[in-house]
C-alpha cells in the first residue's frame, strides 16, 4: 500500500507545481502584455474626470507618450482645439456655455501619430449656476424692431459669426489675463433680461460702467478681426487670442485699431461709450471660447504663467 501511494502522491505534488507554473505564466503574460499596450499608447497616464459650472472655463491637459502626436477634441458637438504646452503634454481652454445642459458630458479625444490613432474619453460634469434677473426699459424702437432695422441685424448677425470662423493653431496670450477696464459691473453675466416687459436672451458678457472716454485696453495680446458699428453692440472691436478664443468689447464711444492690427496685453483698443443699445456709458465685454459663451472673469481667474 505503501509503496502504491507514494507515486500518487508524487503525482499529486508535481501536478501541483505544473499548475502553478502554468498559473504563474498566464498572469505574467496578461501583465506583460498591458506593460506593452501602455508603452504603446500615445496617451500616458492622466486625470479624465472635470467639473465646472456653466459658464466657466476648464484648463484640461493631455500628457503623451509621442511628441509627434497630434491631439483635437470634441465636447457638445464643440470643436476643441489642443495646443502643445510641453515635448510630452497638450493642453486646451475648454468653454462651458451659459446654457450648456447640467449633468455629465463626455469629452471624446482623438491623438494621431505618424503611423497610430487612437480615441479616448474625459467626463466633464457640468454644474448649473444661478443666474440672476436684469429688468431694463428702453426707447421702443430699440425693442421693437421694423422691417428694415430686422433686415439690418441679420446681416450684422453673419458678419459677427464669420469673425468667429478663424481657429488658430496657437495660443497667441501671454500669461495671465486682464480686466479691460475698471468700473462698477452692472450687468452680470448670464443675467436673465426682461426689456420693457419682454423677456430677451440672456446677457452673454459682463457690463462695467464707467465714464465716456476712459480707455478700454486689450486684456491680452492677439489679433483684431473686426471693428464694427452695429445696431445692437454699437462700435465694437472683436480680438483673435488664438486656438478658439475670442474678446469682445462693445458700445465703445471711438475705435482706435484696425483689422488686421497685433494688441499687446494691455494695449488700447478704443475708448468707454453708449453707441448702440445702452442705456448709459459702459463696457460690454464678451467672450466666445469654441463658440461657448463664457464669462470673461473665468479668464482672469486662470492660474497662468507669465
């Protein structure tokens, strides 16, 4: 019995050590073969979760493995244009509309190489704010427009969204941004506005009232793509910051800058007025960012670099 049980032990045992040595394998195979999908990534490792309340602005950043890589990016049908920071990261100022649904969103991200593309996703949670409500009362005509007054907004409509069409590949700001002027802000962005009874859209930028002719500046450096005089938004100038990014400056009493012209971060652009539909002497200053409509105090705070 003795000498019958011993081989089947032995068996048993050696059975044993073939099964954890054909375990051991299997496990160092999987590992090994995510080490190698890792090291084949274009992405490294990275934070994919963000949060912001409508109307703010995100600071979102894509480490890479390739430094060749190229990296575009898609929120709410939104294009989002990624810029190189360093050799190994790319970055974006993402918009979060006023008006973009609360909850949580994807981000879907694409990065090219040479000879790879790949797709990843963020999850951006967007937060609702609290907007206030604004009741104006102004002259009828500036309400309730005629035919041809109609006809004349719809045109100044198209060219104000052409000059939104350029997206440069670069950020052309340097460092951290500024307010254009100083004043009392009495109309806050995403304000609800109730004019002569009727309820309009809500207020897209932020209105600083100051004296007529105090100097509006440029609140960081970039390029003029339109001086305009509108119905609406009176004498206005319309800066390209690049990668998306627009600055908005409008009911200005003069212009003093052409399409075309490069701003320093604060250069003059034009001076403080009531042209258009005002009801006194004030800035509005605008922003769109990859057509969201943000509030422009979400620039100044940024934690950029000089």
């Amino acid at each position: 019995m003795t000498t019958l049980l011993l081989p089947l032990g032995t068996t048993v045992f050696r059975t044993f050590q073939q099964r954890q040595s054909i375990l051991c394998c299997i496990i160092a195979s999987i590992f090994f073969s995510q080490v190698v999908e890792a090291a084949n990534s274009l992405v490294a490792s990275q934070n994919t979760q963000f949060s912001g309340k409508q109307g703010e602005v995100l600071w979102i950043e894509v480490p890479v493995n390739n430094p060749q890589s190229h990296i575009s990016g898609v929120l709410l049908k939104r294009k989002i244009p990624f810029f190189r920071k360093t050799d190994n990261t790319f970055a974006a100022l993402v918009g979060i509309d006023m008006q973009d649904p609360p909850g949580t969103h994807k981000m879907n991200i694409t990065l090219q190489s040479t000879d790879k593309t790949e797709h990843i996703t963020y999850s951006v949670d967007i937060l609702k704010e609290k907007y206030a409500v604004q009741h104006l009362t102004l002259p009828k005509n500036k309400v309730d427009l005629d035919s041809q007054t109609l006809k004349r907004v719809k045109i100044e409509q198209k060219e104000m969204s052409a000059a939104f069409n350029h997206i440069g590949p670069q950020p052309l700001w340097d460092g951290p941004f500024l307010e254009p002027t100083k004043g009392k802000v009495t109309g806050r962005f995403g304000s609800r506005r109730v004019i002569n009874g009727q309820h309009k859209r809500p207020h897209s930028g932020e209105d600083i009232a100051a004296p007529r002719g105090t100097p509006v500046l440029a609140i960081n450096k970039g390029t003029v793509v339109a001086a305009v005089e509108h119905f609406f938004s009176g004498k206005g100038v319309i800066i390209d910051h690049g990668v998306g990014l627009f600055s908005m400056y409008f009911h200005l009493s003069e212009i003093d800058v052409q399409p075309g012209q490069t701003l320093h971060k604060g250069e003059a652009l034009g001076k403080v007025g009531a042209t258009g539909r005002a009801t006194g002497p004030h800035l509005h200053w605008g922003i769109r960012l990859n057509g969201a409509r943000v509030n422009p105090y979400a620039l100044t705070a940024l934690p950029l670099e000089n």
